[in-house]
C-alpha cells in the first residue's frame, strides 16, 4: 500500500490496486473458463480510462450525457433525499458526475474508489481544486478488496452516502452484482446507496453504443490486449483479432468481445493458450436492467428500493435505495 500525503489543497491517494501476480491468476482463470473472459477492470490501465472517457464522447453513446443531465437537474431533491455525510463513489472514472451532488450537498468529504490509479490520482486532484473545502481521497482498489480498506479518518464515523453511477454494475454477472452490492451495503454501514442502471433498449441502439462508427470502442477493448503484452510479457498479435458487440436479449445485456480471426496460440507469461477460429474473448458485459428488474435485484440483496429519477425519454435511472433492515 502507498500513500500520498494530505495538504489543503491536494487529495489524499491509497494505492491498493492488485499486484501483477494477482492479475496472472486471474487471466488463468478466465482463459479457463467457456467462454474466454476477463474481469472487465482489466480494460481500465491509464489507456483504458482515457479511451472510455473518449467512448463517452461518441455521438452513439448517450448515457454519460444522459445521466450528467439526470443529475445537474434533479441533484437538490437528490441532496435533500441522500441527506448529510461523507459521499463514496465507486468506479468514480473521471468523477464527471459527482459535481452536482457536491454542490447541492456540500458532503462532510468526498471519497473515490477506482481501479485505475494515475487516473484517479488526476481526476480526485482536479475535482479537489474545483471544491477546495470539501476534503478528498482516492482509493484505488478492486470492488473485491471492499471488505478490507485500511483505516483513514475519512472513513471513520461519519454517515457514507453511496453513489455508482455509470450503469458500471451492469458489467457484473447478476450473481456477481448481488454479492456487490452486499459489499456496499456493509462499507456504508447503513447509509443510502444512489445506484444508476440503463434500461434495455433495441438492440441497434444499444450495439453501435458499444462499437461506436469511430471505433473508439474497439481500440478500447484492443489496448486489454496491449495491456496483457506490456504487463504479463503477452505475445498477442492484435491484428488477428476482430472486436464485436451484441445485444443478447435472453440475458438483457450486451457482450463484448475480441474475436479470433483465425486458429492462433498466444503466450501469456509462462503458458501457451489457443483460440480457435471464430473463438470469443469476452472482454465485458453490459447487463440493462428495467426499473422492475433494478427493484428485484436491489431487494435479493438486502437493500429497500425508495424511489428512482430518470430522464425524460425513460432511458435510465438514479435508483435510492436504503438497508432493508
Ligand atoms: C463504465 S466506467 C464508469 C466511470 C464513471 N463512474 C462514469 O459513470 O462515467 C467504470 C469505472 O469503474 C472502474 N472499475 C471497473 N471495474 C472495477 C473494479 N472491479 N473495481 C474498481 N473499479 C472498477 C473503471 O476503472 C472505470 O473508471
């Protein structure tokens, strides 16, 4: 673990992001499964984030505008509703979205928990210059090491409101989603969690979101591949992979994958791995929850769904959502 120390004007930062020890027996694992897939945090080196926050940009994906907009607008009643306390946001990205709840809120302190280390370390900066008194700090770990955050004063006796925004619980399994949220539900120790979640729309919508005319998309999921050569010695050769993404309405999500264009093998530290012809790599999937469906899953794991704000056209929504007991 490092840390970076506090002055007034500069956020605190704790690096617990996974050594590259853990990040091999992940790709083990992964490349062992049916399908091939990887934790979809792999996509989030320094490259990935930038490349995301350029996908959010792209005229085909609406729900980063959509949601800013949700929340510029309706971010008093939110505020109201939230109450006072400390605001912990996971998978913070950027932290593009947390400004009108600061502003509406004025919270005890704001803290960002995200995968990506140098990105966090610039956007909780940034963020901390635009909102001086409010104190800041950056946690970089995976959504798994919830369970064991190291002590920081931040943290300590204060109301935790939660906030995921980004519809980024819809990367994981609907198991997987379930076992989160009970995560979050005992870091913020009785406080609220704002949850916003995309609604299933048709598929042509939501297949060029995800492979955008720019091919921002692409080379999004393209740099895991660079990311396993600079990182755990990969032998990939990029170009004989194809990305692809498509709407698989029986499972109400979008797949993402790189797909073989022909019979390879590829080493990845010491072990060789072969993909046939066609193979996918699943790269992530983008689950889409309907409001009823958001309401089911929020209640499997313990929490009591309030109420939701969405947009004008019903695309998405801000759940509240409160322990049930
Ligand atoms: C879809 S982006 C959303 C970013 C931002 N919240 C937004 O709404 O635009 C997902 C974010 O979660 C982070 N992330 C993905 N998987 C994670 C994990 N397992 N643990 C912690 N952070 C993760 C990524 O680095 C990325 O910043």
């Amino acid at each position: 673990m490092t840390t970076t120390s506090t002055s007034s004007l500069q956020a605190d930062l704790i690096d617990l992001h996974p050594p590259a020890a853990d990040m091999q027996r992940l790709v083990e694992q992964g490349l062992n499964s049916q399908p091939k897939q990887l934790p979809a945090w792999f996509l989030y080196d320094a490259e990935g984030s930038r490349l995301f926050d350029q996908i959010c940009e792209q005229p085909e994906y609406q729900l980063t505008r959509t949601e800013i907009a949700l929340l510029e607008q309706e971010a008093e009643a939110m505020a109201t509703t939230l109450g006072p306390g400390v605001i912990v946001e996971f998978g913070a990205g950027s932290a593009r979205k947390v400004g009108p709840l600061l502003k509406a809120l004025t919270p005890d302190a704001y803290v960002a928990l995200d995968i990506s280390t140098d990105h966090l370390r610039h956007a909780t900066q940034a963020l901390q210059e635009q909102h001086p008194k409010v104190p800041m700090l950056g946690i970089c770990c995976d959504h798994s090491q919830l369970d064991a955050l190291p002590a920081h004063p931040l943290l300590e006796g204060q109301r935790r409101l939660g906030f995921f925004p980004g519809s980024s619980l819809g990367n994981f399994s609907r198991q997987d989603a379930i076992t989160l949220l009970k995560r979050f539900r005992t870091l913020l120790a009785g406080g609220p969690l704002l949850l916003g979640l995309d609604h299933p729309k048709p598929a042509p919508v939501l297949e060029a979101a995800y492979d955008d005319a720019a091919g921002v998309s692409a080379a999004f999921a393209g740099n895991l591949l660079q990311r396993l050569k600079r990182e755990l010695n990969a032998d990939f050769n990029p170009a004989q992979f194809r990305y692809r993404a498509r709407w698989q309405p029986d499972q109400s999500r979008v797949e993402m994958a790189l797909v073989s264009c022909c019979d390879q093998d590829v080493q990845i530290a010491d072990q060789r791995w072969n993909f046939q012809t066609g193979e996918p790599l699943v790269t992530e999937y983008s689950l889409k929850y309907s409001p009823a469906m958001a309401q089911e899953l929020a209640a499997t794991a313990g929490w009591r769904w309030v109420q939701r704000w969405h947009d004008p056209d019903d695309t998405l929504s801000l759940h509240l959502l409160v322990p049930a007991d």
